[in-house]
C-alpha cells in the first residue's frame, strides 16, 4: 500500500516508519511514497530526502481557508496514488471533508493512553494529574480531535520530578514501535475501521 506521510516539525515517527517500511527483512506491505509538511525547513523533510522520498511543502499560510488547505493536501495525496495517510506530529486540524476522504485509511499517533488526556499539551496534563501511567495511542482520525478508534496502545511509567520532556522522550520511544506497527496492521489488511467507527480484525490475513 502507498503511503503518505503528513508531518509538520522533527518527524521522529516518521523516520520509524520510514526505518520500518524500507527494513527488507519486515517485507513490509507499506511503502512511503510521499511527505508532506505544512511548514518548511523542518528536519522531516531532510530525514524524507535521505531516504529517497518525495516531500512536498503545503503551507497552510498560503490559503484562504482550511478547506483550500485540505484541497492541496487531498489533490498532492492523490496524486501520488496514496492508499493511507499518517500523521506524524502534523499539528493542523483537519477539516470534516477532508477526513471523511481519508475515513478508515488515515491516522494519528497521540503521545497519551486515549481517551485520557486529549488535545495538544497531552504530556502536561498526564503530570498535572499525577497518574502513574502514561503512554501513546495510534488511531483512525475522525472529525472529533483525538476520538477516533484505537488501534495500538503502548504505555511507559510517569515518574516523580517527571518533566514534559522527560516524559515525552520516553513517549515517544514507545510511539517509535506502536506507529509502525499500527501502519503494517492497516496496510497488510489485519486491520480495519468497521461501519460502527470500531476497530475490525481480519483473521485470515
Ligand atoms: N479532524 C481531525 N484533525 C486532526 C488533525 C491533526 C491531529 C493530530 N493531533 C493534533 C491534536 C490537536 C491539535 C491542536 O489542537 N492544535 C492547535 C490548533 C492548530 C490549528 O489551528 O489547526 C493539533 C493536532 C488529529 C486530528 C483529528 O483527530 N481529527
Ligand atoms: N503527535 C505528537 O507530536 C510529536 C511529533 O514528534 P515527531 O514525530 O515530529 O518527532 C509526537 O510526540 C507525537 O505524539
């Protein structure tokens, strides 16, 4: 299945899909055909150069409204015969239309245990409440932020004098495996988003 990466900073999830995808060994259904970041110079794109993928930059700035946005990702995703999209640190909202697009072939890795700790300074709120277990969560993207069905969970400790960063790098250790495994179980067709908004798991794949 051809892949299309959307990032918008360090793309350190995208360099484990990337290390995942072209790891011959894995013979990995998902082949990283293009990125596309909404702000240039960032260090994504470099990691998408050296790998030998196509990258595009769509600056949101650029447009008059989210939707014309939306348009220029779904037309450059289109395209580049993209089958799935994922989001790795893309920190644009998306818009209704464009999601449903992508419905069941998009998603997300969100560095909280969902449907704890919602939104953008997830990190910040898992150490305000003082749980003991943090964690990511790779999901399908619905319209409602943060809300689609989850596909891959994996959890790390929170411990005392945790800082964000601490605890984002431990996050994002686990975000590192459970991104690529949740990409190969939609495109090897083990998984798949069912008409109830729940996950379906094909056995016989
Ligand atoms: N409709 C839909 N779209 C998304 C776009 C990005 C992400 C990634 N996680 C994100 C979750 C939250 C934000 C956020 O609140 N950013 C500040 C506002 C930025 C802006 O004005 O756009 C961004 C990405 C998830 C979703 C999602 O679950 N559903
Ligand atoms: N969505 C969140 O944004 C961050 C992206 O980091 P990177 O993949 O760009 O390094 C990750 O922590 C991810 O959970």
């Amino acid at each position: 299945k051809k892949v299309g990466v959307l990032i918008s900073g360090s793309g350190t999830n995208l360099q484990a899909l990337i290390d995942h995808s072209q790891d011959l060994r894995k013979q990995s259904a998902a082949e990283i055909v293009l990125v596309i970041s909404n702000k240039p110079g960032v260090q994504g794109l470099q990691r998408a150069e050296k790998a030998g993928i196509a990258t595009k930059v769509i600056n949101h700035k650029d447009f008059a409204s989210r939707e014309d946005f939306d348009d220029a990702i779904h037309t450059a995703l289109t395209e580049a015969q993209v089958e799935l999209v994922c989001l790795a640190g893309f920190m644009r909202i998306l818009t209704g239309g464009f999601v449903k697009k992508w419905n069941g072939r998009m998603l997300n890795v969100h560095p909280s245990l969902l449907p704890s700790f919602k939104g953008a300074n997830a990190h910040k709120l898992v150490l305000e409440a003082g749980v003991p277990l943090s964690g990511c969560s790779v999901h399908f993207v619905a319209e409602e932020v943060d809300a689609g069905a989850i596909l891959v969970q994996e959890c790390v400790r929170v411990y005392p004098g945790d800082t964000e960063d601490s605890l984002s790098e431990r996050v994002k250790a686990m975000e590192h495996r459970a991104f690529p495994q949740a990409m190969e179980l939609l495109a090897a067709g083990k998984a798949s988003l069912g008409e109830n908004g729940k996950i379906v798991w094909h056995s016989n794949s």
